[in-house]
C-alpha cells in the first residue's frame, strides 16, 4: 500500500484488499487509513515514530476490517520519495 503524507490510500495491493474485507482499490483509495485502526488514535504518528526508530522492520498493529472485525496485523513503513 501506499498512503499521501495526510494518511490517504493512494494504492492497495490485491492481500490488503483481502486483509480488510474490501472488494476493490476503489472502496480505499482517498480514504484514511486511520479508518482502520481498531481504536481511532491507535495510528496517530505510528508511521513517524517507526521511520525514525526502526524503517523498515515489521512490526504488529490492530486493525478493523470493512466489516467492523478486529484483527492483528503486521506492517512496514520507509519513505518513499
């Protein structure tokens, strides 16, 4: 995925479509990917505070699904520019 410095989808692979319970890029791009966090400040300053301790490495979040469903998940994030 890819998300606009504001924390818009900008794009979505085929396994988080999956992941979220969404049927297509459409029902995600332009929204906030806050939308998914299971609580919503769980993600505040999440991809800022792991660029500047660990980019790259993997670590675990929880998310909600289209359906309202929490599930753990593990992420990424580096800056691409």
């Amino acid at each position: 995925m890819a998300a606009a410095p504001g924390g818009a989808f900008l794009e979505a692979n085929p396994a988080l479509l999956a992941m979220l319970g969404c049927a297509d890029r459409g029902e995600l791009l332009g929204k906030a990917v806050s939308d998914f966090w299971h609580s919503p400040d769980a993600g505040n300053g999440y991809g800022p505070l792991v660029l500047e301790n660990a980019p790259g490495k993997s670590h675990e979040l929880q998310l909600v699904r289209k359906n309202g469903t929490a599930f753990t998940a593990r992420a990424s994030v580096r800056e691409v520019t």
